[in-house]
C-alpha cells in the first residue's frame, strides 16, 4: 500500500462494531483539534452504493486524547453509518512526542481506508527521555457509503506497524 492510502482516523472504541455503513445521512465527526496535513485524495470501490455512487471521503477530523494508561499500541476501528471511527494509542520516542493524523485516503481497487497515525516534536528543547504512548480519537465520513475494510498503521520510532486492519 501506498503511504498516502493510510490513516483515516475514526473515533469510538471497541474491536470492531460492524454497523451497516449505508450511502444515506451521516452524521459529523467529534470537533477538530488538529487538522490533516496532505491531499483528501479518495478513490471509491469497484461497486457503485445502491445510489449508484462510489465512496468518497467527504470529511476527516483527529483529536488527541491525551496520555494512555499501559504500555501498549493499539486501535479499534467503528462503522457508524456514513462514518468510520479510529480510536487508537501510538508510542513517542520522549515526552515532546505528539500523536498526529499522517494520512487518510481511500483506495478505489481494494474499496479499503488506509489511516496511518505518526508523532510529531511539540514542546520545547527539553523532553522526557521515556517511551510514550499518546492516546487519539478519529473519523473519516463518506459519501457514496464506506469501504469494506480499514487498515490502521502507527508510524513513530523510525517505523511503520500496522496495528489494525479490520473487515467488516
């Protein structure tokens, strides 16, 4: 896959709630706290939704959520109607380590969203010299309805993990 097709943050938690993701309404993703950086590029699935449309994104937002208690990365992906939700933890190199949306872009030939989440330096010249893990919240709306799979990738540490792909 290519980088651009990853990262479509998704907020709400579970494993995976695997609600019909019709071509109908939506509703709107929780409010932006940090807006994507890079091209809303999407493609649709090579089957039109009963509207005859393919799927597009026509939103995204990404929330820090803040510091995450345990150790590990994780992120659960949530279909919500017109809406796909990421609520995911990444790890930082140090303390000035801030969980940032990288990417999210729809791939037309696989009908899948590829989220990747990275960390960015905020903060000051002086940073804890821990291993970090920032907690963030997601959403991607489409029109046209949702892909039928979503792979989430974390990016941080001078690698690339895919902590989620999920089938609905």
């Amino acid at each position: 896959m290519e980088r651009r097709r990853f990262l479509a943050a998704v907020v709400g938690s579970g494993a995976a709630a695997l609600a019909g993701c019709t071509g109908g309404g939506g509703s709107s993703p929780a409010t932006d706290a940090e807006s994507p950086t890079g091209s809303a590029a999407s493609t649709a699935s090579s089957t039109p939704s009963g509207e005859g449309e393919f799927p597009r994104i026509t939103d995204r937002s990404f929330s820090r959520t803040g510091d995450a208690d345990g150790s590990g990365e994780s992120a659960s992906v949530a279909f919500d109607g017109d809406l796909v939700r990421v609520t995911g933890v990444v790890r930082g190199a140090n303390g000035c380590m801030e969980a940032s949306l990288a990417d999210a872009e729809y791939d037309r030939e696989a009908d899948e969203l590829g989220v990747r989440v990275t960390t960015v330096r905020e903060g000051g010249d002086v940073c804890t010299q821990e291993i970090v893990h920032r907690s963030y919240e997601a959403a991607v709306e489409f029109a046209g309805g949702c892909p039928m799979s979503v792979v989430v990738e974390h990016e941080s540490m001078d690698e690339v993990r895919t902590v989620a792909d999920v089938t609905r």
